[in-house]
C-alpha cells in the first residue's frame, strides 16, 4: 500500500483514535461529577466538548454550580 491509499487509510486510522465515543463520553461525564460534587453544589447537566485541533485537540467541561464548598480546618 502506497501513496494515496495509505496516507487515506493513516488518516482514518488518526481519527478514529481522536473520536471519543458514547460509553466513553458517558464514563468520562460520570467521573468529572463526582469530583466536582466534592467541591461545587452542582445545578444540572454537565457538557463535555471536545474540539480538534492540528496537534490533538482542546477538551472543555462546563459545570454549572449553584455554590462552591469552601473546606474548614478543624484544629
């Protein structure tokens, strides 16, 4: 395989690496829940984004918060 046809192939291959798919997205979303409900009251679905770019690609989360949990130090 030469030419063209590998450089397709190679280029198919890349992408398929870079696609995030459903069940991953889903482990992903559950993962950063649990996290972020350690420091934020959170108020509704969270968003994952995920952009590519030329080098990889640029990953966003939004998390909508009703409030922040502040940690006290009990001496």
């Amino acid at each position: 395989m030469r030419g063209k046809d590998f450089e397709r192939l190679h280029s198919i291959l890349m992408a398929d690496k870079e696609e995030m798919n459903g069940a991953s997205k889903a482990a992903a979303l559950a993962d950063f829940r649990r996290v972020a409900e350690e420091y934020f009251e959170t108020d509704g679905e969270l968003k994952l984004e995920i952009v590519r770019e030329k080098r990889g690609a640029e990953v966003t989360l939004r998390i909508p918060v009703r409030r922040i949990k502040n940690f006290t130090r009990l001496n």
